[in-house]
C-alpha cells in the first residue's frame, strides 16, 4: 500500500514537473515574440517622419456654433482600431481606423481622403475633463473594451467601447458627504484600478468595484493630471501649482517632487521603458524630459508655443523614439529622441497642419499614422482695436500618414 501512494505521488510530481516546463517554455516563447516584434516596430519607427512630408488620410470638421464645440484631444486605443476624442459641448466619440491602412508599409500620396465619421457618439451634459481607454483594451476581448471619463458634477463614468452604452460609476464624495468630481482619470497599467485627480488628493478604485467604495492619496495640492508607470509602482499626479508628485501606489507615500515648470501643469507621459517622463504645462512654451535615475534637473527642455490655459497634449510613440506635440499655433513639432544634433539635442521637425491651435496628439501603436485634433475656446469680441480682423476658426479632426508615400 505504501509503495503504490509513493508511485502515486511520484507520477504527480512528474507531471506536476511536466507541466511547468510546458509553461515556462509557453512563457519564453511568448516574451521571445514580444521582444521581436518591439525590436521590428523599433526599427520601422525610426522611419517616421523621413519624407519630411506627411500625407492627409481622414477627416471631420465640426461646425462651429455659440456652444462653442471645439476638440479637446484624442487617444488611440492599445489596439489600435480605434480613437477616443472629446468635443467641448457634444460629447465623447470614437473613431475607427480606415480598413485600407491596416498592414500598409507605404501608401500612395494620390490617395483619396477619407471623411471620418464617428462610429460611437456619447453626450455629456457638462464640460468634459478628462477621459481615456482602459490600458490592456483588446476588440477580440469583450471584457476589456471599455473607456472612463470625468465631467464637471458628475462621477467619474465607465462606457462600453462596442457600442457607448453607459456601464457603471465610480463616486468620490467630500468632507459634506457631496458628491465631488474628478479633474484628471487614468487606469493603473494593468486596467485594474482606476485613479481620480481631486481638489485635494487622488482617489483609488477598483475598476471591478463600482460605486462608493475606494481608497485615498492624500496631497495638498489639486491633481490636473496624472500617469501610471508600467515598469514601477509610481503615479505621477500634476498639479496647477507648477509641481509633479510621484507617488508609491504600494503605499500611497509622495517619494518625490518634481519642480521645473512656470505654471500648472496639464499634461504627463512617461516613456515605453519607465525611466523617463514628459511634462508639459499651460501658457508654458516648455515641455520638460524628466530621467527618473537622476531627478534634480530635466533632462531636455523642448520648446513649444503654448499662449492659452487649454490642455495641449503630446505623445511618445510605442518605442518613445518620437516625441510629438502640437501647439496652439497649429504647427506639429516631432523630436526624434534616437537621433541628436552636435549639441546633444533631439533634431525637431515641424509642419503646419493646423490653422488654429491643435491641442490633441496620438501617435498610432504600431502604424505611421497621427491623429490629430485643433480648435479652442474662442471669445465673442476681444480685439481692443478700432479695426476688426477676421478670426480663424477651425475644429477638426485630421489622421496623417508619416510613413513612407510614394
């Protein structure tokens, strides 16, 4: 009896054994693909921009009104598929990617522009905040398809990427036991939490948990925006008194202050390989590279025209070989960060791809295609002159191809 239990036991440790060889094999595998197909993208990133022209792909304009509807920025999904915008006084809607593009390595400049339509359109009552995409958002997965944003009064708010139907709400309340908005919203690198920038603080939510329940990150300070570090436990969380905190979300301890910008900061993204961040501010010509292993000073200073205190967003392609950002000029400046001029600065590009200002930037992940987005509050009459010039307005949305054209 006793030496059939140890044969028993000893096939289950074989197969035990087996097994966890199948998987680390299973394992390796797949990170030997991961890193194949980032050191593929790597290479073809490196070809962004070569032409030094950028070819038109899609458009929509939306019709100026009094309600004042202009585009407050964009963000590709992790997949690719498709683009989250938000329009001031209409709503949140997406786009998908023309079909033609998908696998292209070059296009024809002769090709026909697309008029881009949204797929989804999501009304909102109020002024919008903020908004992005669940992290891990993958269209063959159901359960990962969804998209947050946060606007005035109202909580912060989860809607199916599929088809915009509202799901659920996550409720953060203050000192009065009222409700309190959030200002800023990102998920944690793996979409399980979600974090909502307060007035004084940083709340924490389980995405799986809706409702009331969370956690808090005390601070002293308003968080204007925020962004999650995926190779460490660091939220970097901005604030409109010019400063960047980065935060353990371990355990909700401020490990340090970043200070560097001449206003609020409005805007944050560290880079692919977490040891860099990129900051920018409102009515601040600055964008600041920040190298985490040594904090005391940025790193670059990337000048770029910033007049209005509209968020102006920039954008790190999936490697973080390009950093490109707009301006409320309408000019789109690219800094290649894997080639430096004989000072040791990254060679910028620019083009004028907007006539008014163009507050939103995404770079595609994995295709040479940029999303972006112009457009600006615009006041009834504030020219102190006797002669009256004509305003320019423009509120589009435009997807170009930086890749190779023929």
């Amino acid at each position: 009896m006793e030496v059939e239990e140890t044969t028993i036991e000893q096939n289950e440790t074989v197969e035990r054994e087996e097994t966890e060889n199948v998987e680390m094999k299973e394992i390796d595998k797949e990170t030997a693909e991961k890193e194949d197909y980032v050191a593929i993208l790597n290479e073809k990133e490196k070809h962004y921009f070569e032409t030094k022209e950028v070819v038109e792909l899609g458009k929509i304009t939306v019709p100026n009104t009094s309600n004042q509807h202009y585009f407050q920025g964009a963000t590709w999904s992790a997949d690719g598929t498709c683009l989250l915008t938000a329009v001031n006084a209409k709503g949140l809607m997406i786009f998908e990617l023309p079909q033609d593009i998908y696998g292209k390595e070059s296009i024809s400049k002769e090709r026909d522009i697309n008029e881009l339509k949204p797929v989804i359109t999501v009304k909102c009552g109020t002024n919008i905040y903020d908004f992005c995409f669940n992290p891990v958002l993958n269209s063959m997965d159901d359960t990962t398809t969804y998209f947050i944003a946060t606007c005035q009064n109202e909580p912060i708010k989860l809607y199916d990427a599929f088809n915009g139907n509202y799901k659920s709400s996550y409720r953060a309340y203050d000192y009065a036991d009222e409700l309190d908005a959030a200002l800023s919203v990102c998920f944690s690198p793996d979409g399980s939490l979600i974090y909502g920038g307060m007035k004084k603080g940083i709340v924490v939510f389980s995405t799986s948990v809706p409702g009331r329940d969370y956690d808090t990150i005390p601070l002293k300070q308003a968080t204007s925006c925020m962004a999650s570090n995926y190779y460490s436990s660091e939220i970097a969380a901005g604030s409109w008194n010019k400063t960047i905190s980065l935060i353990d979300s371990r355990d909700y301890l401020v490990t340090d202050t970043l200070i560097g910008h001449k206003q609020g900061v409005t805007y944050l993204k560290f880079s692919s390989n977490g040891d860099y961040l990129i900051s920018g501010s409102r009515k601040d010509s600055n964008l600041l590279m920040w190298d985490l292993r040594n904090r005391s000073l940025p790193l670059y200073r990337f000048t770029r025209r910033v007049d209005t205190n509209q968020k102006v967003q920039f954008d790190l392609s999936y490697n973080s070989n390009w950093l490109i950002s707009g301006d409320t000029r309408g000019i789109v400046h690219a800094w290649s960060l894997f080639d430096l001029d004989e000072n040791e600065f990254p060679k910028e590009s620019q083009y004028g791809l907007h006539s008014d200002a163009c507050s939103g930037i995404s770079l595609h992940p994995y295709l040479p295609v940029l999303a972006s987005c112009s457009g600006q509050f615009k006041y009834g009459n504030d020219i102190d002159c006797d002669e009256k010039t004509e305003e320019i307005i423009e509120n589009s949305l435009v997807l170009w191809w930086i890749g190779h054209a023929e």
